[in-house]
C-alpha cells in the first residue's frame, strides 16, 4: 500500500469533513463586509464612504447603490496606474509587490496587481481544488505523484519596487516550500522565458519524472506532450509517465481539444476544470459528474452577476452604470451574466470581461459561456463563444476532423456583412461544404442567427488551414506558451491582419 499516499487520502477527507461549503448567500455577505472594512481607509474606500457602507442595514444594497461598476481601463486610469507610480493604499491597503501581466485575448497588455492577500487566496483556493480530489475516487498512491504545472515563467520582470509576469508565473514564484518537491518542470526549468527552450529542457527530464497530474491551457499542454513523447520516441504519454491519471484544465473549454489530446494518452484522464485568472482564483470543478465549476465563495472575492442584454451593455461591450445588477443570491440558473468581482487585490465591481452561466444554484456551480467583446453581434448575429464552440464539436464529429482552434470576424463583401471564419484543423475539408454545414448548425440552434440570416447577415464563409499557423501567429504577435489564449472573435481590421498573415504562410 502507499502509506504515505493513504495518508494524505485520509488528511484530504478529514478536510474536507471539517471545511464543508459554506452557506451561499452568508458567505457572500461576510467575504464583502471583510473586503469594505478592511479597504475602508483606501484612497478608494475614503471616496467612495466604506465606513458608512459598513454601518448599513443592507451592506450589499449600499455598496452596489454607492460604487461604480468598473472595467480595466477606468480601474487602472482612476486608481491602479498609481500603485505603479509606488504610493500605496490605494484601492488596498498597503504598497505593491506584483502585477500580472494579463494573458487574455485582447491586444492591449494590461497590468492587474496582485496582493500578498491575493496570493494567500489562490493559495488557499488550491487547496479546496485539492480537497475535492476525495470526490473523483483517486487511488492513494496518486497523492504521492508529482504535477507538472505547465504555466508562464517564473522569470519576473523586475521594476524599480515591484515585478511583472503571468498570473501562472507569479503563483510558481511563490509556491510553498512543502510544495516544491512535487512541482514539477521545478524553478530551474520554469524560470526559462523561450518557450521553445523550456519544452525541451521538459522533454529531456520528463523520463526522470513520476508526474500524477498535469496543470495548463490545453494548447500549450499538448504541444509540450507532443515534444516529450517525440523526443524519447514513445508512442504515447504514459509510455513515459504511467501514472499519470489527472488533467486540470483552464483558461478556455478542454472539450474541443479533448479528441487530440486524448491520442496522446494510452487511457483517458480524469479531467478537472478549473477557473483561475490575472485577476483571481474563482471557481473549481469539485465533482466528478458535471463540467461546471463551483465558485469559490469564501476567499476573498464578491461575485456580481449582470444579466447580458443590450439594455445592459454600451456599444463597446462595458457595462453601463444604471445596468440591472445581481448578486448570487438574487441570480438564476441558465441565464447568461457579466460577471463583476471585488477582490483582495483592490478591484472593485470590476467586469472581468467573462460571462457565465449558473448552472446549479445550490450548489454555486457556473459554466464560462464566453467573452463579453468575444460575443459576435456585429449585425444581430448574437453568438456566444459558448455556442460557437458547441458548433465546432458538432462539425468535428460530422467531418472527423480535430478543431483545436478558430476566429470568426463581421467582416464586408462587396458592401454587405458576411461572417468569415478561420478554423484551424489537422486535416483539409471542403470550404464551401464547412461554411454551409456550419451556416446550417447555427441557425437551427441560435434563432437570432437565423433571423439576422434572412435579413442582414448575407453569407458565411470559412477557410480550413493547419492549426500550426494559429499557433505561429500567436508566437510571433502575442507570445507562445503560459497562459495566452487564441481569440475566438476579432475586428474587422484585426482580422484582416490575421487573414493576411494566414495567406503569407500558404
């Protein structure tokens, strides 16, 4: 038997026995009272009356009645931009050791501060991701298994008094030492900043390695499982790692690459989603028998919720000030939100720029359904990434293709607006046939698709090329690797840009 495996099994249960979860509504209401009283003597929290708030018959009423909802730019340009100047007690007490360096899938880098108080949140998160694994029936030796968390560097820009990297680099900066033995490529390996460079220093180590579990965005994973099984020239994954058992996936859904990814493994994994950003660590995938996520609702972070209509949102994708806004106890199931967080890295009703869907209330349980600047509705098309990736796995099965990756823009034709999609695959398909399948499958599942089809929407076009070229593009124009994302939609123009580089390549 693993003793020690069994151990730390039976540790997991005693845990999770003692730390059962918490009362929605109630922990919800005590997360925002510690947030406004700890932050009430901010420059932030003197603005805008923390202390009055606090003293409240209806703390959250009187917190969404007196802060402005925000989203990066006027956070940053009101408030964040002074913590990189170094005053402190800004919109959280104290100075500033951290930003993240956002990954996501805009153009504009941005900066998000990450607090020592944010940073013993994700800490803390991890092991609620940890407890749950008493609920997929793991056997005890894979306790005893390393995890090979394949994220950003751990490399740090150094500033004058304060360093900048990825969300992914900055928590593996400061894992904790316990940890470290079981951290696998480990700080040597993952403070290497070529991407290239560091799946092969992985590949060279891996056979020297007995990994349990593997952390990542599915792109970046399973280009560094190709690397390794093609460097020691075995068949698959576990011909190297056989006990490998576990996959925690985030940043973007796993169903799409599951297919490909799966070749590469002599059995399947057991899958665990997760949901952790520049911004926080907000939610986990705690059961074995659903894809949604638990929000994790008593470690620092307030969740809003903002139903996604027009009446909502401004023309470019912001919340409006009068929006009608939710808390989590006043949301429902099956509706797509904005999600707003207030958090200990001192954001405030900030739009992360997601939108989920509650899949179960009582449980806390959400899916991402996609991106708020990420939703196509140029001309009243009004798709979600969700839907969009929905698609794809219909047309992967119908053509028996792997889909790894897509865009789609608005864009005109001779006058009028056609969608245009760039799907990038392991196998060339039929253009016209695609487009057409695609056109199909849409309509029959978004009737707002269908109306804007018979109207203002005058053709669907798509353009089937190497998967490779997606990853090259974000090679060259974003970076390689860590937390990056493909953009599910563009610009007009930005498309044009990623046509054109497309066309270079061919």
């Amino acid at each position: 038997m693993a003793v020690i495996g069994e151990l730390v099994r039976k540790a997991i249960d005693v845990y999770g026995f003692i730390t059962s979860d918490p009362e929605p509504a109630k922990a919800q209401r005590t997360v925002l009272q510690s947030l406004l009283e700890k932050a009430r003597l901010t420059a932030f929290g003197k603005k805008y009356s923390f202390s009055a708030i606090l003293n409240s018959t209806d703390v959250v009423r009187a917190f969404q009645e007196n802060v402005p909802v925000h989203d990066y730019d006027k956070m940053y340009d009101e408030w964040w931009h002074y913590l990189q100047e170094g005053h402190q007690n800004i919109t959280w007490p104290g100075g500033q050791r951290y930003f993240a360096l956002s990954s996501g899938t805009t153009s504009t880098s941005k900066s998000i501060p990450v607090t020592d108080d944010m940073l013993d949140s994700i800490r803390r998160s991890g092991l609620q991701q940890v407890a749950s694994l008493k609920n997929f029936q793991l056997p005890a030796d894979f306790f005893e298994k390393q995890i090979m968390m394949l994220g950003s560097s751990v490399s740090l820009i150094q500033k004058d008094d304060h360093e900048e990297g990825e969300i992914s680099g900055i928590s593996a900066a400061n894992i904790p030492g316990w940890f470290r033995g079981y951290y696998k490529p480990g700080v040597e390996i993952a403070s290497i900043t070529d991407w290239d460079e560091r799946v092969h220093r992985i590949a060279q180590e891996a056979p020297m390695w007995d990994i349990g579990s593997l952390s990542g965005i599915p792109s970046w994973i399973e280009m560094m499982l190709k690397e390794v099984i093609l460097h020691n020239r075995v068949s698959t994954i576990h011909d190297i790692w056989p006990n490998l058992q576990v996959y925690t996936s985030g940043g973007v859904a796993f169903e799409p690459y599951r297919k490909s990814f799966e070749s590469l493994l002599a059995r399947p994994l057991t899958y665990i989603d997760t949901y952790l950003t520049s911004e926080g660590y907000l939610a986990t995938q705690k059961r074995p028998d659903t894809t949604s996520m638990a929000l994790i609702l008593d470690n620092g972070i307030f969740f809003e919720f903002v139903p996604f209509t027009d009446a909502n949102m401004d023309e470019d994708g912001r919340v409006k000030q009068d929006a009608e806004i939710l808390s989590l106890e006043q949301a429902e199931e099956n509706v797509d939100y904005v999600l707003l967080i207030s958090t200990v890295s001192g954001a405030w009703r900030y739009m992360i720029g997601d939108t989920v869907m509650i899949t179960d209330k009582a449980r806390s349980e959400i899916r991402i359904t996609g991106r708020t600047k990420h939703f196509l509705n140029v001309v009243g098309e009004q798709l979600s990434v969700f839907q969009m990736n929905q698609a794809m796995q219909k047309m992967q099965r119908q053509f028996d293709m792997e889909i790894k990756e897509f865009v789609v823009a608005a864009v005109r034709k001779e006058d009028k607006y056609i969608n245009k999609w760039m799907v990038g695959s392991n196998r060339d398909v039929d253009n016209v046939q695609f487009a057409t399948s695609l056109d199909n499958e849409l309509c029959e599942t978004n009737k707002n698709y269908k109306v804007a089809r018979s109207k203002s929407l005058h053709g669907v076009e798509a353009e089937v090329v190497p998967v490779e070229y997606f990853y090259r593009w974000s090679e060259d124009y974003k970076k390689l690797g860590g937390q990056t994302k493909i953009p599910r939609v563009m610009k007009e123009d930005d498309f044009r840009d990623f046509e054109q580089y497309i066309r270079e390549l061919r």
